[in-house]
C-alpha cells in the first residue's frame, strides 16, 4: 500500500499500453486453442496408441490447467506494473512474478531529464512508447510500453518545475 505524503496528491496512474497484453494473451490463447483442438482426436489416439481416454483427459485438463496459469502469471505481470506520478515524486512499482515487488520511488525535484523513446512504428499509430527519467543520483527510472508519454512527460516536468528545480 503507497502512503501519501501531506498535501500529496495523484496526478497519474500509468500501466503499460493494452498492446503489451495483447501478445502475451494471444500466445496463451493458441495454448489453448492447440489443446481444444486436441480433444476430438482423443478416441483415435486411444485405438491407435492405447492410452485410455482418462488418461488423455488427464493430461490435458493438466495442460489447461497450465496454459490458463501462464495466462494469469502474464495479466498479474502486466496489472501490477505501474507508475504513480504525483504531485511531490514518482513511484514505480514493478511486479516481478507472482510474489516478487520491487517499489522504488523518488523525489520530482531531482528530475534531471526525461526522454521519450517510440520504438517502432506499431508505437506511433497506438500512441505509446519508453519514458525514461534521469535523476540526480545514478539511477535512471524506465517505463515500457506506457500510454500518453508525451502527457506524462510534460505533466513530470511542469510538476519538477514547481518543485523549483529546472529540469534539463
């Protein structure tokens, strides 16, 4: 849970671009469609191979099972990635798996730069991209993938602007 700081407010919320999903569903989703697919040929492969009908439906209530899994492993990936922009600093949260967290934060007024990257041309017609922020200390802080970056950048530099630092 983020606790804010007195007279802290949220100004964004970013998760990464639906398109992020989109490829991670669709390989789950052949997964699942290879092993429905599968199913009618069971009393085929039980005359030929031998292996009773229970056992094929075994394995491949086991495999659905499993298809299903790397399907919820990819949405809690991709749910629980996110950058909160608020009005005093910026914090991002970057699920690593299912029971890994890495929340790291820092403050607007040691923005030093913050670029945009638009990595392919798939980015420029859904309006998504990189956004990475360089701070005072050694640390860069990257978000992939990340819808409105142009809004997100300026909302960042406005906000470390009031925060009397002049970003570079």
């Amino acid at each position: 849970m983020i606790h804010l700081l007195p007279n802290e407010q949220i100004l964004m919320v970013l998760h990464r671009h639906w398109i992020a999903i989109f490829w991670r569903f669709l390989i789950g989703a052949v997964l699942l469609i290879f092993a429905l697919l599968a199913i009618p040929y069971f009393p085929f492969l039980e005359s030929v191979l031998g292996i009773p009908q229970i056992a094929l439906w075994f394995f491949a209530l086991i495999y659905l099972m499993a298809a299903v899994l790397v399907i919820f492993v990819f949405w809690i990936d991709y749910y629980l990635d996110i950058w909160i922009i608020t009005s005093e600093r910026i914090i991002d949260i970057d699920q690593k798996g299912l029971f890994n967290r890495e929340i790291s934060e820092f403050m607007l007024e040691r923005v030093q730069d913050v670029t945009i990257e638009i990595p392919n041309i798939m980015a420029t017609f859904l309006k998504y991209g990189n956004i990475i922020i360089q701070t005072a200390g050694e640390q860069s802080f990257k978000i992939e993938q990340a819808p409105n970056v142009y809004g997100a950048k300026n909302l960042i530099l406005d906000y470390a602007k009031k925060q009397n630092v002049r970003p570079l």
